[in-house]
C-alpha cells in the first residue's frame, strides 16, 4: 500500500510545531502528523492507517532530545534517542530497569533513531489492526477480530472490546518506576503520572491508547530518583533474539530493608494487556516479606490472578509467572 501525499514541515519551536499541528475538522485520520524518529509513524502511514494531509518534523525543536539527572530525578527529553537511554551511566548505575528496557528494544539500527517519546506513543502491533485489507474494530469497524482469530499476542488482561496489547517496553518499566509524563497543546502544558497516561479499549476511546488530545505532542519524562529505582530489572521473552516485541515482559523494582525484607515493591507486566498492567496485589503481598523461592511463586501467582487468555494465548499465563519470579528474585537478591 502506498502512502498519501502530503506536506512535510520543519518547524523551528514548540510554538511553530503545535500550529502546524492544530487539525482542521474533518476526517481524524487525516489529521496532521509528528513525527520523531519516525520508526512507527512510517509504518503507520505505509499500512494506511492514518492519511495526514501534514507531517510536522519534531527532529528540528531544539531543547527536546536532553538527557538530564538532577537532584528531583532523570529528566527524559521526548525526542531522547533510545541508544542514548540505553547507554547513559547515569541511567544505567541509578535507574538499571530502564537502561535494560531501552536496550531490549528491536535492533541497534532502530535504538539509533527511535525516541522515548515514539515508543510511548506508538500504535499497537495487532495483525489484524495492522491489515490494510481488515476493518477491524481499532479502524472504526464493528469488530475485533482477534477475540476470535488469530490471538496468539493479544490480551489476557483489560481486553474488550478491543484486545490489543500495548507495544512498548519502556512504559512498563517507567509506569513501575513512578514516571510523569509532559504534555502540551493548544491548551497549554499539563503533567500526569504516566500509568494515567494509556487508556484502555473502552466503547467510548476504542480507537486510542492514551489521552493525548488532537494536536497534543509529549514533550518529557522525569523518572523520580529512589532506592527503588536503584533496584529495577526489566525482563522479557520474545520469540526472535532482536527485532521483536515482547510476548511477556515484567517490570521489577524494589526497595530493601536493613534486614532484607522487601519495604515496597512495583511490578508492571508488558505484553499482556492494552496498558502497562500493575499488579497491585502482588506488590501489596510482598511489602514486609524476605524474598525465598515460595514468596517470589506466590507473587507470581497473585500477579496472574484474573486473567482471562483468549484460545490461543494461555501460554502467557506461566510464561509470565516465570518472568515475575526471575525478576524479583534479581532485584532482591
């Protein structure tokens, strides 16, 4: 499928960048575009799904690819490449999860380009919503076809009506770690904790991941420094070793106490569900314990309660716990 013809602009500030940005009414799928490193958008516009009458190149914005430690926390311009994040010893010596998130990431090709903010807010993977040739419910048709079909990588968790999984394997790592998230529009600027950031599949937002608003662009990360992220792992398995996503991955970190139980601990699966998926019931049974093989199983355990595979995806269930105990038992060990 060929891409639509459309105009391509460089703006020279934030200001200039949310104009050209600003959506005539009309046809959504028309809207203008931003684009950063450009490794989804390309995709998605090659796939038909979207026909933007604008590309706006947020490459040329100065001041958005900085990579900051100060003394509130890590300070992630959204246009921070995701070698750079990989690489950073900053990063790596005080938020460890996060530099192993960004290096799990597809090729270094692709870490080469690829930004923070484009891995945030990159479109799911689903064969069928990817399909030039389905309808699918994502696109505005009247159903999933997943629910039924081909489900191998699609929701155990918070799926319906929709049963995409969220692509990205920095966000569950920085949904773990406490992140917020920058926004600005034509409304101004506004912040939020990053798990508020992706929606699920309601009825009502079927056809988004997150709240951006037409026009809106992510502008930064901060990543809170703390004992916990200290002590963060980020684990996936995926079924090729480089230039694929996650079938499960898991976020870990942990703060220790003196005797070496587990003060507080933050667990997020990837893979699973159409948002970064918390396990607040885990986390809640391993505050005040000392991590041993059967606490870290009972974890596991209570991470996966009330999933509900799809024929074709049970697998993820024990894969999953697997992955829960491997990374509990590296951060607390």
């Amino acid at each position: 499928m060929t891409m639509n013809a459309f105009e391509w602009m460089s703006p020279r500030s934030l200001n200039e960048a949310l104009q050209a940005l600003r959506a005539p009414a009309g046809d959504p799928d028309e809207a203008p575009q931003a684009l950063a490193g450009g490794q989804d958008l390309l995709t998605v516009l090659k796939d038909g799904l979207a026909r933007p009458n604008r590309v706006v190149n947020l490459k040329t914005l100065p001041g958005m690819n900085q990579l900051k430690l100060r003394p509130d926390g890590l300070h992630i311009g959204a246009l921070v490449k995701l070698h750079v994040l990989e690489e950073d010893a900053d990063t790596r010596r005080n938020f460890p999860g996060l530099a192993e998130a960004a290096g799990s990431i597809a090729s270094q090709q692709i870490r080469n380009l690829a930004t923070v903010g484009g891995n945030l807010c990159q479109r799911p993977r689903c064969w069928y919503f990817r399909s030039p040739d389905i309808f699918c419910l994502k696109k505005g048709g009247s159903e999933c076809y997943a629910a039924t079909g081909e489900n191998k990588y699609n929701a155990i968790f918070g799926g319906g009506p929709s049963f995409i999984v969220h692509p990205s394997d920095l966000a569950p790592m920085l949904v773990a770690l406490g992140a917020e998230v920058a926004l600005v529009g034509s409304d101004g600027p506004r912040s939020m904790p990053l798990e508020k950031f992706f929606t699920l599949p309601t009825t009502e937002n079927v056809r988004r991941e997150n709240v951006l608003l037409p026009g809106e662009l992510v502008t930064s990360v901060r990543v809170p420094s703390s004992k916990l992220a200290a002590r963060s792992t980020y684990l996936k398995f995926k079924e090729r070793a480089s230039l694929d996503f996650a079938l499960v991955s898991t976020a870990a970190a942990v703060e220790l106490g003196a005797l070496g139980e587990i003060r507080t601990a933050r667990l997020v699966l990837g893979g699973v569900a159409p948002v970064p998926w918390r396990v607040p019931e885990a986390e809640s049974f391993l505050a005040g314990r000392r991590l041993t093989p059967e606490v870290a199983a009972d974890a596991a355990r209570i991470a996966l309660q009330g999933a509900k595979p799809l024929a074709k995806n049970g697998f993820k269930i024990p894969l999953a716990q697997a992955l829960v105990r491997r990374a509990l038992t590296k951060v607390a060990s």
